[in-house]
C-alpha cells in the first residue's frame, strides 16, 4: 500500500509513529511522513534544522516531508497552543502543494494531542478522494481539562466542538484504549466506526535478552542497590508529587534509589525540589536515546509508572507499561483504571492507588522483600503478556487489515 502518515512528532523525536512507520516500510508498503520540525520536549528546533521551510529527507526506508512549524519554546499555555496551530495551519496550507504530485490509498493519522490535527489530512484525503484513518492517543478536551491548561467553560466548549467535527470526518477511528470508545461514542454518530488498535514498542525492548544488546549504556546510579527505574515524560499528568513524597518515607533504606529517566515539564521543579530539599534518595539521569534504554530498563529492579487521580487518566495506557512488559522486569503502577487492570491481567506486578504516596512507599518496600523468584515472576509474567497481545510485528499486520478495511469501504461509495 501506499500510505500518508500525517503526524506532529516523527524521528529524531522519540515516538513509537518511528517504529510503525519503519516496520510498515520493511514490509514493502510505501510509507511517506507529513510532519513538522523537530522541536519536542526541549521547545527548541533541532540542530541542522530550520523552523521555516519545507524540507525532505528519509529515515531508513522511510519518505519524510516536513512543513514550516514554530517550535513551543516554553511548556505555557500560550507556547504550547502556538506551537500546535503552526502545524494546523502549516499543514491545511502546504499538506495539498507538497504533495501534489503523490498518490496514496490511505492517510493515517497518529492522534496524539492535539486531536484536531486530523482536520488538514481529512481535508487532504477529500482532495485526493482517499479515506482517513485516525488512532486516537489522546482524547480531548478531557486531557487538556485535567492537565489544567485550559479552565475556560468557552474555550473547552469550542474545542469540544472542533473535536467533534475531527471524528465526523475520519473514514475510520482507531483506540489507543478500549476505554475511549464509550467516549468518543458520545461526540460522533453511533454508527462510526471504531476499532481498538492498542500501542506496541520497538522490538528492541522485546528482543533484549541480556548480554546480546549491543546498546549497553552504563549509568552510575543504575551500578548498585535496589533500583526503581521510572522512564518517560516528566509532565503534570504524571504526580512527580507522588513520587517525591514517597522517596521521604523511604529514606531509612538506605539501598533503595529512585531513578528518573526522560525529560518535560516538570523536570525543573523536580530538579529544585531535590535540591533545596537535599532529597538524596531520587536520581535525576535525564533523556537517552531510544537504543539504549533497553538495556537500563532490563537492569532495573523494578520498573515505576504513575498518573494522577484523574478520570481521564482512568480511561488511558501509558504507552511506557508496553515498554516495561516487554523488557520483562517486575512493574509497580501508581494509578488506576485501565493501566493498572492491565498490569494486574498481566500478573506483571503491584498496583497502588493514584496519588498515594504511602502506598507507593509500602507497595516498593514490599517488592524490595519479595523473594527473588517471585519478583523475577513478576517479569517473566510481563513478557508472556507482551508476547500475546502487543507485538509490534502482530499489530502492524492488523492495522494494513484496518486500512484495506476501510479502503474497500471508502470505493464502495
């Protein structure tokens, strides 16, 4: 097949849209990109990159076609909503002229916020009289409400309104989460389609057995003690405030350490937070490339994933339980819901009630006197249920079935 892939972040930013895109390339479809520049999460344009512009360039096997896209600078309301009207803008004016000499049969939208990016494709795929596939990551304006970006009844009630015009016009609604059917249910005609597609990871993190990655990167507080490795985005959503208030209760084991990996907005308070507080137990080791953070997940003791006491976040899978499962070590999940009935399905580990920090405390403790065997089991679990359910490989193969699907339909029009 020949597919557009229309979505805000694409390599080098790190996003799992990378590994679909190559897989689907290596199985010989045609696979061309419409993105921005890259820009996330520092705010800043790459080096070798320009925020004017329409560029070209490949990735593996791979076509990329990049728009002009103003980067978001800073993590405020203002920075973040020019950054994604630029795109918005940026694609419904040059989307139709930079690829006007191509033909696809099917754009496939990577939904992660904002939604509404799926309008300038839906309006590419009415030019071009082909269907729009959109996988919904996120769903909105719920994620905007409970990150606290946005207050204003008059400008959720807007969004909601754009929203519903996203879904209205895409030929097929794909789900990050079973749980965003109901909802998206409510905001589109009962006949839509929508179909559960759940989120994979680089086969690097499942293939990983030990000493064969070639991509060990040794990090010095990962050298000794009982390690509880979170990695991922350092947002609002996440309860770094959990986090930190559990570290405090756990200051008398004087082995175990809390290790931070990745980058975001709430990295700076983090970061102060530990220092004026001289919180010695929380290790802050920032971002590493994708390649390597196999190996640093394997290696961990166990493997930490938290959210805060949301509705939205009960409905949603972080995509770094995927990442964890795979690598086979034990998982301690702070939230509720969704990921947390997945990692208890999986019999991958312990699950702790949002924003409980005593909980957290207890629930490490416990891992940290658990009997090796059992712990390891935890992993072992992981893995067997990475292996049923999320293959990339697997998953990949459904979602050209999705795209065929929705293509024979689409002709029968």
């Amino acid at each position: 097949m020949n597919i557009l892939i229309h979505t805000q972040y694409f390599w080098p930013e790190n996003f799992q849209i990378n590994n679909i895109a190559s897989d689907l390339a290596d199985k010989g479809h045609c696979v061309h990109i419409l993105t921005g520049k890259p820009n996330y999460p520092q705010g800043k344009i790459y080096e070798g990159y320009k925020s004017a512009g329409i560029d070209f360039e490949k990735f593996g096997k791979v076509f990329i076609h990049r728009i002009p896209m103003l980067p978001r600078y800073k993590s405020s309301l203002i920075s973040i909503s020019i950054n994604y009207l630029s795109f918005f803008f940026s694609s419904l004016l040059f989307s139709p002229f930079v690829l006007r000499n191509k033909k696809f049969d099917i754009i496939f939208v990577y939904g992660t916020s904002p939604i509404f990016q799926s309008i300038p494709a839906s309006f590419l795929g009415f030019l071009k009289k082909i269907p729009v596939v959109l996988w919904v990551q996120d769903l909105w304006p719920e994620s905007v409400m409970s990150t606290g970006f946005i207050n204003s009844k008059f400008l959720l009630w807007i969004i909601d309104k754009i929203v519903r015009f996203t879904y209205k016009h895409s030929d097929l609604i794909l789900v990050q989460s079973k749980s965003f059917k109901p909802k998206i249910l409510m905001k589109t005609s009962k006949n839509k389609k929508i179909k559960y597609h759940p989120n994979s990871i680089n086969n690097l993190f499942y293939s990983l057995t030990g000493s064969e990655n070639k991509k060990k990167c040794k990090v010095k507080s990962m050298q000794s003690g009982f390690t509880v490795v979170f990695a991922g985005n350092i947002g609002e959503a996440q309860s770094m405030e959990t986090i930190v208030a559990s570290s405090k209760l756990l200051t008398k084991f004087l082995d175990i350490k809390i290790i931070i990996f990745g980058n975001g907005s709430k990295y700076q308070w983090l970061k102060d937070i530990i220092k004026r507080e001289k919180i010695n137990n929380i290790f802050l080791e920032g971002s590493y490339p994708e390649e390597t953070m196999p190996h640093i997940l394997k290696t961990a003791s166990v493997l930490l994933v938290t959210l805060n006491n949301d509705d939205i976040f009960k409905l949603t899978i972080p995509n770094k339980i995927q990442a964890y499962l795979a690598v086979g070590r034990p998982i301690i999940a702070c939230l509720e819901g969704e990921g947390a009935n997945l990692v208890l399905e999986a019999k991958a580990g312990l699950t702790i009630k949002s924003n409980d920090s005593s909980g957290l405390a207890k629930g490490v403790i416990d891992l940290y006197n658990m009997d090796t065997n059992k712990l390891n089991k935890f992993g072992t679990n992981g893995r067997d249920y990475f292996k049923k359910f999320f293959m990339m490989d697997d998953l990949n193969n459904k979602l050209i079935k999705h795209f065929k699907n929705c293509q024979k339909v689409s002709n029968l029009k």
